[in-house]
C-alpha cells in the first residue's frame, strides 16, 4: 500500500491486517515507511490477497 496520504491517515495497517485476517492470508513480513506498507505474502496468496484489498479500499 502506498501513498503520500499514509501520512495522515491513521488505520491503515489495521485494515490491511484484518483484510489478510478475513481472508486467511497469512504474511512472513510487514516493512513501513511514511508512505508505504509492504507485506510479504505466499505467491499462492497473491491474487486472493489483491481482490481482498481492492474490495476494502475501493480500487
């Protein structure tokens, strides 16, 4: 997830955290910065966990 809006914007680690919960994604790694949250995730996993965050952020 990236933007210069995740300065801001509070929540979003949680969400993405319930969004991997909700779906059984399970991530080997969260690394952040300012802008940007980065999961390692099973390329198993790839696709199921990208329906999953455009579905929670409208994208």
């Amino acid at each position: 997830v990236v933007g210069i809006g995740m300065r801001s914007q509070s929540g979003v680690a949680a969400k993405m955290f319930r969004v991997f919960a909700d779906n059984d994604i399970q991530f080997k790694q969260v690394t952040t910065s300012e802008i940007r949250i980065s999961y390692v995730i099973s390329t198993k996993d790839k696709q199921k966990a990208i329906d999953a965050v455009a579905k929670k952020f409208n994208l």
